[in-house]
C-alpha cells in the first residue's frame, strides 16, 4: 500500500544535480548553448531540469520584449506556449472518461450532434487526440477568421463541416481543429468553458499558479513576447490571440507548472497528494494509439523520437512522452531515466525547424550520468 500511493508523494524540488546522477559539466553546457543562442538574437529562454523529483537547473535567459529596457526574463517568466496546450485539453477529456461520461470509442457525434455528414461518422473520440480524425490542422479559412478576429465558436462551427481529408483512422495527420473538437467535447459535458474547467480540474489541483487557458487576468505585458512578424491585429502577441483560449495553442503558462504536469504524469496521475488521473489512465495517454500507421502518437502526447515530432532530440527513450509549440516551446519526460525538460523560448519552430530546441534536448538528456541514488 505504501509503494502505491508513494508516487502522489513526489514533488519538485531544488536539489544537488549529484544526488540524482546529473553531471554538472553537462548542465554547463546546456546553459553555455543558452546563453550564447541568447547573444546571438534570441530573446528570451526560460529552462528547467529535473530528475526524480528534483530540480537541477531552472534558469531564464533574455528580456520579456526587445523594447529597450524591457525586465529580465526570469526561470518562471509567462509564455504563450501554442501546441504544448494540446495535451493539456487532452487530459481534461481524459479526466471525463475517467468519470465515465465519455467513451473514447464512441463516433464524435455522440456528443456534437452538428458533426454529421460524409465520413464524420467514422470519427471517434479518440481520433482527435491521435491525429487519426482527417481533420486539417487548421481551417482554409483561419487567416481570414483570425484578421476578422472571429471568436473561438466560429472557428467550432466550420469545424463541423469542413471537408475531411482522408477516411477516418486510415492514417495521421496532426490537426488542430481535432483538440478543438476534443474541448468543445469536455465544455458540452462539464457544463462549463474548457478554460474554467482546466483551471478548477487542473491548474488550482495541481498547484500550477501562473497557466490559464488565454490570459486568465493576466498582462500582455508582463509575459514573453513572441518574434512573430505577423499582421499585428491577430499575430501571437495580440489581445485576441492571446485572450481567445484556443484549445490547440492558447495556453499561458510557465516551465514550473509545465514541470508540475510532467511530474504528475511520470508519478502516474498524481502530485503532492493531489490526483487529477488514474495510472491506467495516464498509460492510455502516454501509449503509442497508431502502431498500425507506423506514427507513434499517444493522446494529446508525442511520443519518442518520432519523425513527426522531434524536438525531444536524438537521446531520449521510445516512452518518452511531450509536446512542442510554434511559438518556440518543447517538454518532454522520459519514463525510463525519469528525466523531464521543459525549454520555452519567444523564438518560432519555423524559424529554424526546431533545431535548436532539439539541440538543447541532446545536451539535457546526455547529462544523465549514473542511476539515481534511492
């Protein structure tokens, strides 16, 4: 009985990089490559590594904005973190089934009515948290609603009946406008918007202070701002972008409270007394849902080295489990060394294609030395 409820015991914590098999050296090295990307025109980092439980480096790097003068980024400075939301509306689905208010077999219209027509009756409940629904990732028409600044619900109406692009399950293909299926999903169930029932489930729950869905009250101001050279009215630092509370890519939050997230996974659903998922569930999340594509995906989660996600770099363990973002943002966990990293930068994915995030994750993962000392 200890054994079984030890893992919700687990919380992070600073502690000796040694005490947990983590060499210092290598530590060094991920801050070197950090702070000589920052020099050299990145503007903002936060970064934080833990290994069972404890946390051996957490570091910010850069400025909130290139205005001048602008405040020193902080370890805990607020991003927009874009699709690492993802698996965060992902789990608030997964708490409903859970709870047996949902199946993740039944066809999708079970609980949107409106999703009707063609092939859409093929598509379950899990396909959106898989990438298998043939959703598109975003609608043909997201410029145009997004420079109209067209609210959340629209973009949920044309979901209904934008085309599909292949037969439902027959293959992968990361979509957006699946999650955003997935979260109006959990708010018909619940009663409540995805952004209020997050913060009631999840965030106050687990204890992660400064993550909402959209701003949750918070300045623009006062977070990292995005080097995005899209039109101003609608781009990553717009009040409407950032306030919308898009299920796919609309979180606030910081690299605590995403470590916070990882941890509760790698304890199997809990934190520091507080469980918010079962371990079958978290199994579920975290096992690969498309072995039959040949495209490692659990739900809401990515998974390993796949060629279809690999900001995790080149080190890490098949179960390794997270996510990245477009605006700059990986997290992953490896089950099997019980390493997690949480990297947030200001700088987009397209920018480079993710390679320096998945730089800074080989320098992360190559720093576990020796098992940790029970």
């Amino acid at each position: 009985m200890l054994l079984a409820i030890a893992p919700l015991l687990a919380q992070l914590r600073p502690g000796d990089p040694g005490s947990v098999g983590i060499s210092r050296a290598a530590l060094d090295r991920v801050n070197d490559l950090l702070e000589s990307e920052v020099r050299h025109g990145l503007g903002a980092a936060s970064i934080l590594i833990a290994r069972r439980g404890t946390i051996v480096l957490h570091k910010g790097f850069g400025r909130l904005s290139p205005e001048a003068g602008a405040p020193l980024v902080e370890p805990d400075s607020v991003y927009i973190v874009a699709s690492i939301t993802k698996p965060v509306t992902a789990t608030a689905l997964m708490m409903l089934v859970e709870r047996g208010k949902v199946s993740l077999s039944d066809p999708v219209s079970t609980y949107l009515p409106e999703f009707t027509g063609g092939e859409r009756s093929k598509v379950r409940v899990l396909d959106l948290l898989a990438h298998t629904s043939g959703l598109p990732d975003m609608l043909p028409e997201n410029t145009e609603l997004r420079r109209a600044h067209a609210p959340l619900s629209e973009f949920v109406k044309r979901s209904y009946t934008t085309p599909l692009l292949f037969t439902p399950g027959t293959a992968f293909r990361y979509q957006s406008m699946g999650i955003l299926l997935a979260a109006e999903i959990v708010a018909r169930i619940s009663g409540m918007p995805l952004r209020e029932f997050e913060r009631k489930e999840i965030f106050e729950p687990l204890g992660m202070r400064h993550s909402a869905l959209g701003l949750g009250g918070m300045r623009i101001a006062d977070t990292v701002q995005v080097q995005d050279s899209g039109e101003a009215s609608w781009n990553s630092n717009s009040e409407y972008w950032r306030n919308m509370g898009h299920p796919w890519g609309g979180m606030h939050t910081t690299t605590l409270d995403l470590s916070i997230l990882l941890q509760t996974f790698l304890n199997g659903g809990g934190y520091s007394g507080k469980r918010i998922l079962s371990p079958l569930g978290v199994k579920a999340m975290t096992r690969n849902q498309n072995a039959h594509l040949n495209a490692p995906w659990g739900l809401g989660w990515a998974l390993g080295r796949s060629t279809a996600w690999n900001e995790f770099g080149d080190l890490v363990s098949p179960s390794t489990f997270g996510h990245a973002g477009a605006s700059g943002t990986v997290e992953w966990a490896d089950p099997e060394t019980q390493l997690l990293c949480v990297i947030l930068t200001n700088r987009p994915l397209s920018v480079d294609g993710g390679r320096f995030l998945r730089l800074v994750s080989n320098a992360v993962a190559a720093s576990v030395e020796t098992e940790a000392r029970q």
